[in-house]
C-alpha cells in the first residue's frame, strides 16, 4: 500500500513538472515571437517613412532623377561617352567626407538615371554611417572574397570586399569597398539609383 502510494505521487510530481515546463516553453515562444515581429515591424515602419521629403528619393544635389542632360548646367563629356558627364567645379565632398569625383550617368533618353561617387576606401564606414542616419534605416550589409582576372597580364588577384545596401521602395544605394591583394589602396564606390521615375519634391545631398 505504501509503494502505490510513493508511485502514485511520484507520477502527480512528473506530471506537474511536464505542465510547468511546457507552460514555460509556450510562454517563451510567445515571448520570441512578439520580439522578432516587434523587430520586424519597426524595420518595416521606418522604410514606410522613406518617403518624398526623404533625401536623394526625388534628386542628387537639387536636380531631379530623370532629368535630361542638356537641362543639367556645367556637365561635361568625354568625347568617346556622352552617357557619363562630370560637373564642372562640383564640391567633391559629402559632409566632412572627401570624394575623388562624382559621375552622372545618363539612358539612352539623355535622362539621369544613376549617379556614382568614387572615395578612397578607407572612408568606407564614415560613409556608410553618413547614409544610415540620412536614409534613417540600416543597410544590408556583406562580405565577401572574390578571385578577378588582373587588369594588365594573364594573371589573378584576391578582392577582399564588403558591401552595403538600402534596397528601398523608391530608391537603391549601393556602397562599396574593394581591398586588392596585390595594392596597397583601397577602392571605395557608391552607386544611387531610384527604381522608378519621380515628379515629386525632396531633400538632395
């Protein structure tokens, strides 16, 4: 009898602990997921508000995406390529961060339909910490190491390089840094095209 007994409340206690623990487990699971779709939707609220006012969403430096070249004042062009233009006496720099040039390319309507910002390399996370608190959304960012034929000769080198990107409704920035094996410097790009054609108003760099 007192063996029944001692099974009997070692099976009460097993199956108070399994309720205990499951109660946990489920409360645990709620507790993640309430975190992650928290994490989610701010991610989500923020690029709802990249919107028109938004800097770089309608224009570069004043003039809007689209706009055709022979509106644009002080571009110049190489003889040999009348897509790519340079602005005569353009402030090289974007907030305390130098530039080596900016490029305006233009489609096969004389439209501009992407500008590119070359840097040195080792500018690469001031730069991108400059877009994250303008564009007020963090990048998707990665790393990765790549084997390209060399420019001169029959040979190959190792490029080290990290990439950031704000793939947003209305607009794409890709910001690069490539470090080659065989130089000592580090190249460094950024890439701004919108996604579709704007009309609207908006903050420029």
């Amino acid at each position: 009898m007192k063996n029944q007994k001692t099974k009997v409340t070692s099976i009460l206690t097993i199956i108070i602990f399994l309720v205990v623990f499951i109660g946990c487990s489920e409360s645990e699971k709620k507790e993640a997921n309430t975190s992650s779709s928290s994490k989610t939707s701010t991610k989500e609220s923020k690029v709802k508000n990249i919107n028109s006012d938004t800097p770089l969403v309608n224009d570069f430096r004043g003039i809007k995406w689209f706009t055709k070249k022979a509106d644009i004042p002080d571009l110049k062009f190489e003889p040999y390529d009348q897509y790519t233009g340079k602005k005569i006496n353009e402030n090289n720099s974007i907030g305390d961060i130098p530039l080596e040039s900016i490029s305006y390319y233009f489609n096969g309507k004389d439209q501009l339909r992407e500008v590119e910002l070359s840097f040195d390399g080792v500018h690469y996370d001031k730069l991108v910490s400059f877009f994250t608190k303008t564009m007020g959304v963090d990048p998707y960012q990665q790393s990765e190491k790549i084997i390209v034929p060399e420019m001169f000769g029959s040979g190959s080198t190792t490029v080290h390089k990290s990439t950031s990107v704000w793939d947003l409704p209305s607009i794409n920035i890709v910001i690069e840094k490539s470090i080659f094996a065989n130089s000592s410097g580090v190249r460094g790009k950024c890439n701004i095209k919108p996604k579709a054609e704007k009309t609207r108003t908006g903050g420029g760099l």
